[in-house]
C-alpha cells in the first residue's frame, strides 16, 4: 500500500503517477467508483469522496482500509488531508473529517511509503 497526501489542487495525483510510473486510467474516481472497483483497483483517486459516499449512504467506512490492505495490499490511495483549517459547523463535516483522518492514519500504518505533496512537489514522509 502506498498513501499520497495533500491539500486540495497540490498535483497529488500526477505525482502518483509519475512517482509509480501509473497512467491516469490506473486510477478509479472515489467520486464515482463501485466497492467492486476499488478491491481490484491499481489506485483510488479522491479517497476522501469514496468516505463521505460510504458515510452519507450509512455504511461503516472504519474497516475500509484493513479490508484494502487484505485484499488489494498494492493499492495507491490519493487522499487530501481535510485536517487542517477551520473546524466545520456541521456535524456531519466534523464526522466526515474526523473519519478521513483517522482512515489516512490507518493507511499511514499500512503504507510502505507516504507522500505528501505541496505546491506539485512530492516529499517523501515515510519509507520502510
């Protein structure tokens, strides 16, 4: 497993790409993707859009990343980090953002490498 990190409209997804040596049609869209797609995946782009789907559709996302790493443990997840910036006055932003976070630390767990990219540049944040 492999996490790229970052704020919205950084070039994680390009950095996916030419770091993994990936074609855009590598990756599915969490905005669009079916549960089916995304076990069998090379990358999911958007992660944090497939979690607020899995939230707003009443599913648990807690296990999403144990049963990536189980069953698709060479997935490349393209995550922004919502983390950061004001604290959302409704409930179900505040859950949603809590909910990424915590699934990004998972990742992080999971990951053998960690990227975060700023301004289009790829830093490095984790090797094993």
């Amino acid at each position: 497993m492999k996490l790229v990190i970052g704020g919205a409209f950084q070039g994680k997804k390009k950095e996916a790409c030419e770091r993994y040596q990936l074609s855009e049609s590598d990756f599915i869209d969490g905005i669009t993707c079916k549960q089916e797609e995304i076990k069998s995946c090379r990358g999911i782009f958007h992660f944090h859009e497939y979690i607020k789907r899995m939230i707003r559709e009443g599913e648990n996302s807690a296990g999403i990343v144990d049963m990536l790493y189980e069953i698709n443990p060479d997935i490349i997840i393209v995550c922004n980090e919502l983390g950061y910036g004001v604290v959302p006055i409704e409930k179900f932003d505040r859950e949603y953002r809590e909910a990424v976070g915590r699934l990004c630390c998972k990742a992080a767990e999971y990951s053998d490498e960690v990227v975060r990219v700023i301004c289009g540049l790829g830093a490095v944040i984790k090797h094993a």
